[in-house]
C-alpha cells in the first residue's frame, strides 16, 4: 500500500509538511496513561500562555482553510479541535489506547493527526481534492458526498477517510478494539513545520515502541519524496 499527496497539493501548499508512520501489532490493553499525563502537561503550559487561537501552527492551518475556500471558525483542524475542547475541559475523552496516545501528542505539538485501521483502506490512500463522487461514512452511520475539489483522504475503492483535509476523520476508517495495523499522518503548515514534524514522528514512533511490541516505519514526505510505502 501507499499514502502520497497529490500534486495539485503540493502545489498549492509548497510550505506543507509531513510524516507518516505505519505500524503492526496495535491492540486494546496497552497502558499509555503516564505518556498522556506528560503531553497533555505540555499543552496545559503553552495554553497558560496564550489561547490556541494565538500558536503559530493553528495559524497556519487557518490560513490554509481560507485559501481552500473555508471559513476557518466554521471548519477547523483537527488539533485545533482538541485542543479548544482540552482548554475548555482540561481533559479528553478517552476511546482506545493509540488513539488516546495521539490526541495527546497534537495537544503538544499543535499539529493535527490522523489515524487509520489499515484494514479499512481499498487500495491505496492520498491527499487530493475531490471529484464528488467519493462516499464518506460519518461517525453517526450517515453516508457524505465530499464537494468538488474539496481536500480529502481517498482511498482507491473511492472512499474519503478524512473531508477538508484535516477537519474531519471518516467513522470507515477508525480505530476500535479489533484494529491490528494502522497508518498515522501528521500535517503542518507553519514557518517551522518540517523541523517540528520530524520531532513529533520520532516522539510517536518512540512511544509506539514503547506500548506495542511491533517496529513503526516512519517516513518524512515533501514534494521530492512524496510517498510512503507499508
């Protein structure tokens, strides 16, 4: 399989940055409650000294929706999101493990992570903009039909895992008990986006090492390099 960006993004977005990371192995019991513990201090830091609003990386991805065409108060990323909702509760709500795990490590970094059930992918996966015709599955069981040239997920059976690029993940591709492997993908956007994306792929490869038994394959992707392989 593979997850590559299209080259209309890439384009369009020239300062993107991006990892993935790959990884078998993954069930329900791990313990990662110390790791959520000292991410999640992390933003509670940054988030004393200025609201989300105010990071260079929300920044960025609001830029990014309005120059896709989105109201960026309306649609906002995924790290943006949590990170809102972990001000307003100081917690989140815990679903699995892995997920956990990542939702933590954006709280820290800012920066929006996607997490897929491998299994659930047709095909190979890339970051490019709709036709219409894909079908996206929401969290409630509803079926979508992305907008044209909206920035999606899209799988090769023409199924979108994510709609507007880092708003909104698919209910097709989460992980729940039963997921063994699954594709990680952090995006960012700001001055410093490739230096700190390489820091949050060794971080999550890391504490993947730590919980699951199985090795991650990580790769960092740009315009020259733009596919992952697993």
């Amino acid at each position: 399989m593979q997850f590559s960006h299209s080259d209309a993004i890439w384009q369009a977005f020239p300062e993107l940055a991006a990892g993935a990371l790959y990884a078998d192995g993954i069930d329900a019991s791990a313990d990662v409650e110390e790791a959520i513990v000292s991410f999640s201090a992390i933003a509670v830091a940054r988030l004393a000294e200025a609201q989300e609003s105010e990071f260079p990386e929300i920044q960025a991805w609001r830029r990014g929706f309005s120059r896709m065409g989105l109201k960026p108060t309306q649609y906002r990323s995924a790290s943006e999101a949590l990170l809102r909702r972990f001000r307003q509760e100081r917690a989140l709500p815990r679903l699995h493990p892995l997920v956990d795990l990542c939702n933590a490590v954006s709280l820290a970094f800012a920066i929006p992570i996607a997490v897929f059930d491998v299994e659930k992918i047709a095909g190979d996966l890339e970051v490019r903009h709709a036709t219409g015709h894909e079908t996206y599955l929401t969290f409630g069981g509803d079926i979508e039909h992305p907008e044209p040239n909206e920035v999606i997920f899209a799988d090769g059976g023409g199924s979108a895992h994510a709609r507007r690029w880092t708003n909104r993940q698919s209910g097709l591709s989460a992980v729940r008990q039963t997921t063994r492997s699954v594709l990680i993908v952090a995006e960012a956007l700001h001055a410093s986006a490739e230096a700190d994306i390489a820091r949050l792929m060794a971080t999550l490869a890391d504490q993947l090492g730590k919980a699951w038994p199985a090795a991650a394959k990580v790769a960092l992707l740009s315009a020259g390099s733009p596919r992952f392989e697993f």
